[in-house]
C-alpha cells in the first residue's frame, strides 16, 4: 500500500497548524503530512515545534499566490510521491484592520483567499488519488455577506453559477465596482466585505467543483466539501471581542475539528461532497431559507 500524502496550505500557525498536527497523529508512521507556509522561517519553525511533540510532518514553502511557487510544490508532490491523499485549503487573509486602501484590501483578500486557492486547485486536482479527500477552508462570513450586505439581484446571480467561469466572473466584478474610483460596492448591492465576498465565493466554487471531479472516471471516490472552522481566536480575530456574531470564540484545536473531519471522512464513503459544514453540520444557506447557528 501507498503512503498516505496530506498537503495543507496556510499551515505554519492557528487552524492550519493544528489540522497538521491532528493529520500526523491519524497517520503516524502510514502517511506523510506537508505543513506549508509562504515564509520558509516561520514554516521551519512551525516544523520543529511538532517535531519537538514526536511528529513528523514534512515542510515545504507555498506562496499561494504566486503560480510558481505552487507549481514547484506540485512538481515536487508528483515526483516523490506519485499522487496524494488529502488537500486541505487553509491559506487565508484578511487585512481588514490595515491602513491601506479599500481596494488594495479587496485585492489582497481575493488574491490569496479566492484566486490563490483557486490556482492552487487546478495545480494539485490532478495528483489527488481516487478515494481522496479535498478540503477548501472557508467562512460563515460568506453566510454574513449573502444575508445581509448583498440584496436579491446579486445573491440571485449567485444562485445562478453551474461552472466555475461564472464565480470567477462574479468575483472579478466584485473587484471591479470597488476600485478607489468607483467604490460602488454597497450601492451596487455588493456590500463592502471583500472578505465574506470571497469565502462565498469559495463555497460556491466547492460545489461546483465536487461536482466536475465526480465526473472524471479515471479517478473515483473523491469527496470535496468547504468548511467555516468557526469562531477561531487566531491573528485575524485576536482584536475582536471573546463574543462577536452572535458566537463565542473557540481554540485552534476545536477550529481544526471540521477540516480535519472532512479530511478523514471513511474511504467507502459517497458523501457528503459540495456541501458547506460548520461544527460538522451541513448547512445549504444559498438556497434555502436556514439560518447558520455561527
């Protein structure tokens, strides 16, 4: 049998680093487990750390977005391993809080968490093995900005997107009604969140792309779901109160628990796939009426 391979991206800290350690110990001495980072000292770092714990994962520098660097990492996969198992989707920013711009904002936010995850996938899709399993980490704040920043005519056309052109085609339009010049997102009915815009978007995109991969009979019994880890203290929340959207701030450890379920759902299973969860509840808020308990 094959050595089981996990990639998770994003994961030198916060969720990411403990959906790495909690793969380490599931797979022991039966699988490798590639914590990646953008910053090779930090990623390094992170490495030694569990090492120090009796873990073993293995580091490689990603920078999700730059294409080069996910083709050295996929080249790098292909060569030493044929394949892999698990593709955990974890990279993510939100620069909100920083003085720059608000459309030099919305442009780092897709960057990294819509377009990069997005590059990411169709570089390492072709490695994933039949019975794999594809993780893409979103947020509730897709659920926040459907709800209640976008009116009917946006959240229709989302509704509305059957390839992957068409969320591509959405988010790029997000970009362009919000540039310095214009800033007509909330006038457009777009709301003002490139943040929550983005990880929608990353929901939306999951589903479409669970169901292509079903598709490919070459390969069989992969499952790809998106997941909100929930309200995770982490960098990005660490200034905001312990009780924020109406939910309680919880640990890494209990953020990591979605991912790292999806991530290890049996190998005979058929499903769930292109299905959104939250505390490992399926949740489809696009197109029914539910209300996600954040």
């Amino acid at each position: 049998m094959s050595v089981q391979v996990a990639v998770v991206t994003g994961s030198n800290k916060g969720i990411g680093l403990e959906i790495v350690r909690s793969l380490c110990h599931h797979f022991g001495q039966n699988g490798v487990v590639y914590l990646t980072a953008r910053n090779e000292g930090r990623g390094r770092a992170a490495v030694e750390l569990l090492q120090k714990e009796g873990l073993n994962p293995r580091f490689h520098l990603l920078d999700v977005t730059d294409q080069s660097s996910i083709d050295t990492l996929r080249d790098h996969l292909e060569k030493e391993y044929g394949g892999i198992d698990v593709l955990i989707n974890n990279a993510g920013i939100d620069p909100s809080r920083e003085n720059i711009a608000f459309y030099e904002k919305s442009c780092q936010v897709m960057d990294t968490n819509f377009f990069g995850l997005l590059n990411v996938c169709r570089s390492l899709f072709p490695l994933v093995r039949s019975n794999g399993r594809i993780v893409n980490v979103a947020s509730t704040a897709g659920y926040m900005v459907f709800r209640d920043e976008m009116n009917g005519e946006i959240r229709n056309r989302f509704r509305k997107v059957k390839e992957e052109q068409d969320v591509i085609d959405l988010m790029n339009e997000y970009l362009e009604c919000n540039t310095a010049k214009l800033n007509v997102t909330r006038e457009g009915g777009w709301g003002e969140w490139s943040y929550g815009v983005g990880k929608l978007g990353v929901i939306l995109l999951s589903k479409i792309q669970a169901e292509n991969i079903a598709q490919d009979e070459s390969r069989h019994g992969i499952l790809l779901n998106a997941c909100c880890p929930g309200f995770v203290n982490t960098d990005m929340t660490a200034d905001l109160p312990a009780h924020s959207y109406g939910a309680i701030k919880i640990s890494a450890v209990e953020g990591a628990d979605t991912p790292v379920f999806l991530a290890l759902l049996p190998s005979k299973a058929q499903e769930p796939s292109g299905k959104f969860f939250l505390r490992r509840k399926e949740y489809d808020f696009v197109n029914t009426d539910v209300s996600v308990q954040i």
